[in-house]
C-alpha cells in the first residue's frame, strides 16, 4: 500500500478505537472482542451524524476496518466468525459528483495568469503547466526528482504512482523549457537528485501547497474567464483536464489510461461520459430519423442492407 492509504488506514482505525473506548476509556486496554458488529455500525453511523462526513468518506474508515479485520483472522483463527460478521457490513451507496475539469481556454487563461517576474512565478509556471502535460497526481508531483526528469530531445518524465509504480510521459519542448529554466534558477542538475518544486521555505512543495497556488490562478483567471468560478477546483481537476484534453485530440482510451497510470479500463473509460463535445459532435453526425418534410426514415427501402452496412 501507498503512504497515503497507510495514513488514512490509521486514521480510520484511531477514531474506531476512541469511539469504542468512550470519552473516558483508554484505547489501549481494549480487546478484539469489544469491536463487535453493533459497536462499530454505530461508529460508521456516529461518522455520518456528529462528524457530518459523507458516504465516501464512511465508505473509506470501513475499508480500513474490514482491512484490519481480514488480518486479524489470518493471524488469530479464533476470531474468524467475529470477522466475518464485520465483514458483512456493507458499504453505502454514494452520489458520484460530475468531474470537474478546465477547458482548454481556461487552462491557457489560468497559465497566462502567472506572472514569471513574480516571486515563484517560474515554478508555479513550470509546476502547472507540468501537471496538466502530464495528468500527474498531485502526490507524483510533490515526490519528483531533478534525476527523473530527461530534458534532451526528445523531452519526458519518469512518475512515480499508486504501489510504486513507475511510468514514463513525454514532454511538450515549452514544458521541458520551463523545467530547464527553473533548475538553472535554483542550480540544479539532473546529476543531482533533488525536489524539483520548492516552498518559500526551500522545503519540498506539498499536496496543499499545489492546492494553494491553483486556487490562486484560478481566481485571477476568473476575471477573463468567468466560468471558472462556477467551478470546484482542486489539484486532480488538473489531471482530468488533461484526460479530457488527450480525449478530444483522438487518443485512443488504451493510450489515456497508460499516460495516466490507470491500472484499469474502467478507471478511464469514465472520461467518456463526460465529454460532452464528442457527445454533441455525435449528435451532429448522426442522421435525425425525421426528414425535413417532417416523414419518418424508411430503413426498409435501402435495396441492399449488407451493402449500406459496410458502406458506413
């Protein structure tokens, strides 16, 4: 597993366990056999009502439960029928939101945003246009080395993602430009492995620092670009606008999907029903079954069906 969900296995099970312990209890002295079935149904209901979180995020602390639960049973038999009672609590149906992504006008209003004689304006610059190049996670971005980056002809990047696994993208030449200029501004070398983006700190740029500069472009860009505001926007949106963007420069989903480090068809094949330009250049290539004078289309009088067939 990824750091990232070693971090939220831990959470879910430190707020299962206080919950069971009681204000006054010491999570500590608790036993196995406390985390009965009832217990923690009401943990998942206490989560919903007085944390106010939403399904999905219920749906993630049970995941860390059922997880804990499956190892409990492999490493003490004993306790296998109380496993598999937890194991039967189901996870709860969840509204999925619309993803929110950028068109390609409102990424150029957001890069045309920045300004490079700014402070940071080189590697906000450099960071956003890399993450849309590429459709990097946020976490692949904060994690990437000067050594991972080959900015000779032809440009690319070496990610990092989910269960380390590893993919090379290539590089638009203005985003290896950027990337170039900015490592002779903080002198480094791809020799030299080091944290390309950095805070004002000189620190490792993190997850909400990506989330603080995108918000910050994106506010300024709204003045030119005002469906920007009607939009929630984050890091991933970045990573779906360059999905949606490979889509409708007639990628094939294979390609997508290999690009973004899917590590399934069906993770990517969601793009799909969100692109509503392909959908109405569809719509407009598709024949309406009324003719002008207002008759229906009559299949039947086609001569040769097999013929019109392979003539589409």
């Amino acid at each position: 597993m990824s750091p990232h969900t070693l971090q939220s296995y831990r959470d879910g099970i430190k707020l299962l366990l206080r919950f069971v312990a009681g204000k006054n209890g010491d999570p500590s002295s608790l036993t196995p056999e406390a985390l009965t079935v009832e217990r923690i149904t009401a943990f998942l209901q206490h989560l919903e009502t007085a944390r106010q979180n939403q399904p999905a995020t219920r749906n993630v602390r049970l995941s860390a439960i059922h997880s804990f639960f499956r190892y409990l049973a492999r490493e003490n038999p004993e306790y296998v029928r109380q496993a598999q009672c937890v194991l039967g609590i189901p996870f709860k149906r969840s509204c999925t939101r619309e993803i929110e992504h950028l068109d390609f006008d409102e990424i150029h209003a957001v890069i045309a945003a920045i300004d490079r004689a700014q402070a940071n304006g080189l590697r906000d610059r450099a960071l956003l246009t890399l993450m849309f190049n590429t459709g990097a996670r946020a976490s692949e971005i904060v994690g990437l080395q000067t050594s991972d980056l080959r900015l000779a002809s032809p440009p690319s990047v070496l990610l990092r993602g989910k269960g380390q696994k590893e993919r090379t993208c290539p590089l638009w030449p203005e985003t290896a430009n950027l990337l170039r200029e900015l490592m002779e501004q903080q002198g480094m070398t791809t020799s030299r492995p080091a944290a390309i983006f950095l805070n004002h700190r000189g620190a490792q740029l993190t997850r909400f620092g990506i989330r603080l500069v995108l918000k910050k472009y994106v506010r300024k860009a709204s003045e030119q670009q005002p469906s920007l505001k009607r939009k929630r926007l984050h890091p991933h949106s970045l990573r779906h606008s360059a999905a949606i963007h490979l889509l409708r420069s007639g990628v094939d989903i294979s390609t997508i999907a290999h690009w973004l480090g899917h590590a399934s068809l069906n993770t990517t094949n969601r793009y799909l029903t969100i692109d509503l330009e392909a959908k109405r250049e569809a719509l407009a290539k598709a024949q309406p079954l009324v003719t002008k004078n207002g008759r229906q289309r009559n299949w039947r009088k086609k001569p040769d069906l097999i013929a019109w067939l392979e003539s589409l």
